[in-house]
C-alpha cells in the first residue's frame, strides 16, 4: 500500500482508535470493530505493546489514568489487563478483513513491530509517546511501508528529528498528525494551526489525532486542509478503562464520520463559479434597469428614469451609465424591464 491508498484525492483517510478500549476482551474488540465498520471509517486502530517492555513494576499513571481507573493501580498493572496477543491480533486483522476494513495498530517497542509485520500490516501508525524515539522510528521506517506519525507533546524541533530520522532509511511516505495529548484535550490548547505550520515546514500531509471532547474539532481540521483524522471510540463510554471517558460512542462516530463526509463534498473546488443549481436563481434574484415611467421613440433616457428591480432578465444594473442619454427606438411603458431592443434599429 502506497501514500496514494491513504490519502485518496480529497478523501480524508479516518482511523476510528479502538485503542485499549477492548479491555483485553477479543470479543469487545470484534465489537468495537462491528461500530468502526457501522460508522464506515477507513481503518480500525489497536494498540500493541507488551507491559513489560513498555513500562517500569512502578511506574505511576497519568492524572487523567488515575481518575479512569483504581488509583492504587500502577501503570504497568493497568496495563498489563489490556494486553493482546499474537493470536488474538491475527483473529482480529483476520475479522477487519472479512468486513472490508482496515486494520492498523500502534507498536511501542521493537518485538511489537516484528509482530505487526509478521501480520503483514499495511501501514504503521505510531504514537506521540514515541515521537522522539528515534531508534524505534528508524526501525519502522526500515519496513518501507507507509507511517503516520502523531506529534502530541513535540516541538517543531522534535518533530523535525523525527522526520529526518525516518527519511534517512530512504522511507519518504510519511503523514504527520498534530495532536494535544491530554484525555480529554481542552479547547484552549488544541492550536489547530500548528497542523498548517508542519505543513509548511516538512511539506508533508497533515491531519489531527483528536482527543477534545465531541466532534467539532475534527470537523474544523478537515475544512482547514486535514487528510487524516484519528478519533478515539468506546461502546461505552461508562466502562472501566483510562480511554472510555474521553472517547466517542458509536453514535457520535457515525455523526462524525457524516459530518467529515458532508464537508470534504462542500469543500469542492478552488474555482470561484456559480454552482450548477444557482443559475436558475440568476433570473429571480438578481436585478434588471426598469423604466419608472412611459416613454416614446426618439426619446431620451436621463438617470431619473431608472429604478434597479428584480427580476434579473434585462440589462444588468452595471450598464446603467452606458444607457442614460441613449435615444429608445421603441416605446417603454411604466415598470417596464428595460432590454437592449429597445435602442437597436432592427
């Protein structure tokens, strides 16, 4: 799979992050799957890793962990529950396939990528949490398949290291994807324009892995120029887990997958042209120079003469200059719209 099978012409390429809202269930995983298919996204998105490699015995957990799941948990336990393996990522792939849609899924450390490979994943995706590890960067991009990259917590500068990493191996098909990492991210600090700045400094595609609350904010990136959107999903938001509370829920996928939809239909072309359906309104709506008053052949027309009315089907307004002192060749009765007959001799 090429750059050109994610970002189809105009289409936006949505990834619907499932992420570790499966809470090591296969089955909720299947259903989670069931919702992306319903919602008509692009990919379904999990997430590999193995809490052994990923995280220290003690390592404490975010703010917003704590307040989603047992606080005298630590991050390696929590993570520890949600955890797939081998055989349930091949069950899985195998399920996306069967209902034509994408799987995808986020490795954090090296044998995570020898795993999705193994699976013959199609593109990698790789988090913010990773955005300056460059080691593990390098490694997926020596694969030469496609990556998008979030950029969550990074600066400009980073974000650079990153790119430059990955287009040393010769590996040029990358996406880059602003994002705030914080669960939920609050409005004030989402800086959707930073999206444009990567833009312009990589001259690369860009979207937005969105973790705000609703569906506004990927609404907004796709009409400011976004080709990849991530959105965290849940069935329910209620569940115990770190990522439900700050995820969609099937409903507000779908409306935001239309939403996405209607736009990138509406954003149609740079050209500036009436619409097809808006020239049958040209006659209606627009105006016309109407005589405000009987007039005979030979006379002349003065400015005191006109009235500008619809509807649009006699000369237009703007020649009102060119008319005043002409001589009619024809009478004109009151309320009359004025053509271009009635000053040519026939």
């Amino acid at each position: 799979m090429n750059k050109k099978t994610i970002i189809e012409n105009d289409k936006t390429f949505i990834i619907a992050e499932a992420g570790v809202n499966h809470n090591g269930s296969l089955e909720t995983a299947k259903k989670l799957i069931d919702a992306a298919v319903d919602a008509d996204v692009d990919a379904v998105k999990f997430q590999t890793f193995s809490a052994d490699r990923l995280v220290t015995k003690n390592a404490p957990k975010a703010d917003y962990q704590n307040k989603t799941t047992d606080k005298n948990e630590s991050q390696y336990d929590m993570l520890k529950k949600l955890e797939l393996t081998y055989e349930e990522h091949k069950i899985l792939k195998k399920y996306c396939q069967e209902n034509d849609i994408l799987f995808m899924s986020t490795p954090f450390d090296f044998e995570s990528v020898d795993l999705l490979e193994k699976l013959g994943v199609e593109i990698y995706k790789v988090g913010s949490s990773d955005t300056n590890n460059l080691p593990l960067l390098k490694y997926i991009a020596e694969k030469d398949k496609p990556i998008i990259l979030s950029t969550g917590m990074s600066t400009l500068t980073e974000v650079s290291e990153a790119v430059d990493t990955i287009s040393s191996t010769g590996n040029n098909d990358l996406s880059l994807l602003h994002c705030v990492s914080n669960y939920p991210a609050q409005y004030e600090n989402v800086n959707l324009n930073a999206m444009n700045t990567m833009k312009t400094a990589f001259d690369l595609e860009v979207g937005y892995s969105d973790h705000t609350p609703g569906i506004e904010v990927p609404i907004a990136v796709v009409a400011m120029g976004a080709k990849v959107i991530e959105k965290h999903f849940t069935l329910d938001k209620d569940m115990e887990g770190p990522d439900h509370k700050a995820s969609l829920n099937p409903e507000e996928l779908k409306k935001m997958v239309k939403a996405i939809r209607n736009i990138e239909v509406a954003l149609g072309s740079s050209t500036k042209k009436p619409a097809p359906n808006e020239k049958e309104n040209l006659k209606t709506v627009r105006k016309s120079l109407v005589i405000n008053k009987n007039k005979e052949i030979g006379e002349q027309i003065f400015s005191e003469d006109i009235d500008i009315k619809r509807p649009g089907t006699g000369i237009a307004p703007k020649y009102k200059d060119i008319i005043i002192g002409m001589e009619l060749v024809k009478k004109v009765k009151e309320d009359q719209i004025l053509t271009w007959e009635a000053f040519q001799v026939e």
